[in-house]
C-alpha cells in the first residue's frame, strides 16, 4: 500500500471528535473510520490518499511538534502550554469556531479587595508576611500561568499542579486561588470563585495546523490546500 499524502491528526473522542466531524460532513470530506469501530485510523470521504490519526487533543500537539502529522485539530490553549516557540513549530491555519474555552486567573469571591492582577501582588506580599509562604496557584496550564503572572509583576506565589478538579482546590484548602479554563463561568461561580478583571490569559478555541516540521510534498501542499479551501467555503 502507498504511503499516505498527508496525514491529519483528530481528537479521538469527546466534543472535539463529535465538531470536527460534523465540520468535515459539512466541507463534503466525512470522516470514515477504517477497520472496527474503534479504530484509531481513518479517511477522508473523496481523498484516499489522506491518512486520519485519531489521537488525543494534547497528543496532536506532540505530533505536530514532532513533524510526525502534517495537520492537526486541537485547542489552541493546549499549543501554547505545551510549545516553547509557537510560530516556528506551527501554522495556525483557521480557528474552527469550536472547542471554546478561556483560561483565566480566579479567585475567591471572598476577597473582596482583589479585583485586578495588581491587588493579587499586594495580597501576595501579606500572605507570605502573615503565613510564611507565598500563594499557592493550582492549574494544569503551569507555562500559560508563569508567562502571564511574570507579565503583570505577580511573583509571589507558586504554582501546585492540578490533576483533578482545579475549581475545588481552594476550598479543600490546597491552594488560594486557580489558573483554569472556563467556558461559562457556572463551575467557577458553583465553587465561590471570581475572575479578575484583567485576568484573561488566553481565549481558546479549536484550531487547524500545520506542522512545519513535517514533510511537505507537492502531494501534501495540494491536500492541506484543497481541505482547507473545503473547510472555508462550508
């Protein structure tokens, strides 16, 4: 069997899997997987020589990374934690208009005098006098966290990396306040926390990219070509 043109990586299951389908049947390329049902391969309706990997969202940026996929959908909060250099690992060819999600700093709604990223460095500085540490921040987004805290002069805290439920660190006590995604702000106002005025990091939505690393072919330009112009006119 030939090798593919091209090769795009998929989110593999949840929400994402179900947009980015409906997004191909309305573009004319249906997804179809290859073998049983739960096959991590598949194709593209009318473009056999396009090879589809079905991966999870933060794996696809791994492959993008490693040149291993030419294209790939995933969230772009998830590129910019994972990637040091984003512009020289990939092309942001076209927010897809699904997978919405903003990361943002909150904290308790209880603290009533920090409303901006500048009183949480004042609140910073007393609670390391009063407590003898400095605050605790919990997320999963560790490199999107220490990039926007040092862009706005916040330096007393450190960061505990969440594996569960970000939202409910505060109030079993493991951390003060939390880096997270939030899509509508119910999870956040459920758990007592506020979103500080200026504490948007980064509105995230899914994305196609091109892997720059990856071997572009005449073959493979004219794929990534024909389904983006697919995608854009649906």
């Amino acid at each position: 069997m030939a090798a593919p043109s091209l090769v795009i990586a998929v989110p593999s299951k949840g929400r994402l899997k179900e947009q980015a389908a409906e997004m191909f049947a309305r573009a004319g390329l249906s997804l179809r997987i290859k073998g049983h049902e739960r096959g991590y391969r598949g194709q593209l309706e009318g473009l056999g020589d396009v090879e589809v990997e079905y991966t999870s969202a933060g794996e696809i940026v791994h492959q993008l990374k490693a040149g291993r996929v030419h294209l790939g959908i995933t969230g772009e909060d998830l590129v910019r934690e994972t990637l040091a250099d984003v512009d020289a690992t990939v092309e942001f060819l076209k927010p897809l208009g699904f997978g919405h999600a903003d990361v943002v700093v909150a904290v308790p709604e209880c603290w009533l005098d920090v409303s901006r990223m500048a009183d949480l460095e004042d609140v910073a500085a007393q609670f390391t006098r009063t407590h003898g540490r400095p605050l605790r921040v919990a997320t999963k987004y560790m490199n999107l966290t220490r990039r926007f805290f040092a862009a706005k002069g916040v330096t007393g805290y450190r960061i505990v990396e969440s594996v569960g439920a970000t939202e409910a660190t505060p109030a079993t006590g493991t951390a003060e306040l939390i880096v997270d995604i939030t899509s509508t702000g119910t999870t956040l106002t459920a758990n007592h926390l506020k979103v500080l005025e200026d504490g948007l990091i980064l509105k995230s939505q899914a994305h196609l990219l091109a892997a720059k690393g990856a071997v572009w072919t005449p073959e493979a330009a004219k794929r990534r070509d024909e389904i983006l112009g697919r995608i854009q006119t649906s």
